[in-house]
C-alpha cells in the first residue's frame, strides 16, 4: 500500500549577514527562547520538522561547541515524537572565520562540524547540511546583497561550488556515522521567461535554477550546458573532482514562492529603472512572471513534473510559505497540497508538502538587507509577543489527519475562493 502524502513543517532560521551585522531569525521570532513552540508545533500533527543546528549559532570558536541549546530542542523533539531534518547552514556563510569564497576552509570546517552533529545526534536520519546554495551565492556573490558583497560571476561561482563541497564532505562525515543518513537537498526553483531578445539568457538561466542538483549529482561534465562557461573561469578541475564523487540527493527539496517564476523582457521602457538589469550583452527588466500577461500560470504540477523528469529521486515541497493574508495562505498551501496529490496519481514520487515559516518570518520583504522589523505571520502569528494559531494552523492541522480542507472544515476564516497569482487584479501591480 502506498504511503500517504506526509505534511511537514519548518521554522525560518536564516542566519545572514550585511555589512558587519547579522540577523538571526531564531531570536528575532523569539524561538530562541521558547523551547514550548516545538509542543505547539506537535499539537498541530506536524511529526517531521525541517530544524536548524547551525554552524554559526554551535562552533563559538574552531572546535569549541556550544551544544546547550540544541541538545534542550533535540531531546524534546525525542519525546514529541518529532523527526528533525536538521539543517546546518541556512543562508549563512558560516561562524565568522570562515566564508562561503574560502575555497579551502569553508567546506572542511562544514564536514568537520557536521561529523560533530551526527556523532552527537546518530539517530537522525535526514540532513541538509546547506539550505539553498544557489540562492545563497546569487544574493551574497552576484547580486551583492549579502555578505560578503561581491558582485562578480567568478566569486559567484566559486561560492556556489564552495557549498556543494560543503554538502558533498558533510554528507561523507555524516555517513561515516550514520551509513544510511538521507541527504534532502532544497533549492528555490522555479521557471524563468521572457521576451524572444533575452531568450539566450533564459536558457542560461533556467540551467542555472538546476545547478545545485546538477553538480551535486556529478552531472556538470563536458556536456553540460554549464561545464564550459564555467571552465572559462579555471573552474573545470574542480568540476572534474565533483563528479568523481557525486552526493546525489536522496530527496529533491523544491522550494517555491508566487515570485519564484521570472519573466525577462527587453522592453526596458515599461519598467521603472531600478527593474532593469543586463548581461553584459543585452538589457532587460526582471520581474515577477506572476504579475506578466504573457505568462500562463502553470501552477505547482508542471515543477513536480520537470523535476521529476530529471532526477531519479522523490521530491518533497521543502517551503510552501506565502506572506500574505490569512486566507490567501490557506489558498497557496490547498494548492500546493491538491496538486503535490495529483501529481502523485500520475506517479510523480512526490513525497510531502512542508508548512515553512510556522512561525513567520522577520523583513523578507527586503531580502533581509534592512532592519524594518517587517513580520510575515505563519501558522502562527507573533505580533502580540506570544505565538497564537491563525486559521492557517487549523489548515495545517487538518492536513496532518489526511483531511481535505474543502471538506467544510471550520477554520474560523474563508479559504479564498482564488489566489491572487491566478486573479486578473495581479497585472496591475506590474512595477512599471
């Protein structure tokens, strides 16, 4: 008998930093200090949690740990009956003698740290010792938003590569304690279009969405679409090295938001400047493809199916997290949910669906560059300083017993009767 879609649930654990300041999403919800949310978490039916055991927040100083504060979380989940995922690095560059362009010490020190996790830790089971790589090198190394700022596609490039081989020596060491440790690797991913003049950027980056899978899987060879740009920048050795000793994932982690999908267009002057961008070769404006005419909403089906076409391996929802108003949440995660389920009837190895930000999240808006105290509520919502359940967490609470919420549950608000990504009202927020 075929296992049931499972629901799983994560806190935002972001540790990043700007400039010389850092942000820390544990303490900014106040999770930091309240040990009770795990029960809250489990009165929900949630029984595996994407939790964080970062390398930033453990290793005071090389080989000095601090294990108080994990140990005190991982024993209560023990007795919750909650199943950790536990992440190492979420976003961050790691403690701050290391750095995501150390092409030496930053992967090294991640397995070093994560053989101390798993050894402390033996019996769990999924890790996912780099939330996101690709993200994180964009913002830190090509986009310049985080530290360390740079703005360069070789830096870009040795970052991203600098964090597969902290996946890739991570998993080793976990498996050197834990032979059978499953490695659930997320990624943002999406669909990127755009207008016939930026078609060869859309190519690439479309590529590109795939790289953290694609190098973890030994696959970035000569035939790659990716291999020879990346040679240009002297990194085909390192390549070469990667794909001797692949770390496929065991689990396709797809993480997806409304603004995910990218729509590129040349048509510079329909958008307001700070929109407008280029590769070196051409200019175009990036936008949200959900807010394009010329982008039909393909919903989460046609992502559980490209990736699904592409990797042997079952794919789980790592983030379904929308910041919006409470029934639009309900509507985003049904979605999600009733398509995750679909795609299952059509022998799609969908494994689960995970309720991300259970308890918001702190200035996303910004892409964690400023300070604004700007909160997204999630299952739970902290603006009165205590965590209290929002209709989302009746949601998530019926899913958790195998209920459909079209079933005439009352959740104490309306589920929206369509999402805003698929209203015609969404074309008018186009930033022009």
């Amino acid at each position: 008998m075929r296992r049931s879609l499972e629901l799983w649930g994560g806190v935002e654990c972001t540790v990043n930093r700007v400039g010389d300041r850092w942000r820390d999403q544990l303490r900014l919800s106040g999770h930091h200090d309240r040990i009770d949310d795990l029960d809250r978490i489990a009165a929900l039916g949630i029984r595996t949690l994407r939790y964080p055991i970062l390398w930033e927040r453990t290793e005071l100083e090389p080989g000095v740990f601090d294990w108080r504060w994990a140990d005190a979380r991982m024993d209560r989940m023990r007795d919750l009956g909650i199943r950790p995922i536990l992440g190492l690095i979420h976003h961050g560059a790691g403690p701050a003698w290391t750095s995501l362009t150390d092409d030496d010490g930053f992967a090294e020190g991640l397995a070093r740290f994560a053989a101390a996790v798993a050894a402390r830790y033996p019996w769990v089971n999924d890790w996912t010792p780099v939330n996101e790589p690709l993200t994180t090198a964009r913002f830190s190394a090509l986009y310049g938003h985080w530290h360390p700022h740079a703005r360069d596609e070789t830096i870009f490039w040795r970052a991203l590569l600098n964090q597969i081989d902290g996946v890739r020596l991570s998993m080793q060491a976990i498996r050197a304690v834990i032979p059978g440790a499953r490695l659930i690797q997320t990624e943002d991913f999406g669909v990127t279009y755009g207008t016939e003049a930026c078609a060869e950027q859309v190519r690439h980056e479309n590529l590109r969405r795939l790289a953290t899978w694609d190098l973890l899987a030994g696959r970035v060879t000569r035939p790659h679409g990716l291999h020879a740009r990346l040679s240009t920048f002297g990194l085909g050795a390192r390549l070469e090295r990667i794909a001797i000793e692949p770390a496929p994932a065991d689990v396709i982690g797809l993480n997806h938001y409304a603004t995910s999908d990218r729509f590129l267009d040349h048509r510079l002057e329909r958008y307001r400047p700070e929109r407008h961008g280029g590769n070196g070769v051409i200019r175009y404006a990036d936008v949200e493809a959900v807010r394009v005419r010329e982008v039909e909403d393909g919903g989460w089906g046609r992502l559980f199916d490209r990736l699904s076409a592409r990797y042997s391996a079952p794919i789980a929802v790592t983030e379904c997290h929308l910041g919006c108003s409470v029934d639009q949440q309900i509507r985003w995660l049904s979605d999600c949910w009733e398509a995750a389920q679909a795609a299952r009837d059509r022998g799609v190895p969908v494994e689960a669906v995970t309720v991300w930000a259970l308890l918001g999240s702190f200035d996303w808006n910004s892409l964690l560059t400023r300070a604004d105290g700007h909160y997204e509520r999630g299952a739970f919502d902290l603006s009165s300083g205590v965590p209290e359940p929002t209709a989302l967490a009746r949601a998530v609470a019926i899913l958790a017993e195998d209920r459909g919420l079209e079933a005439g549950a009352d959740l104490g608000a309306p589920i929206a009767s369509e999402g805003w990504w698929r209203s015609a009202d969404r074309f008018d927020a186009v930033p022009t």
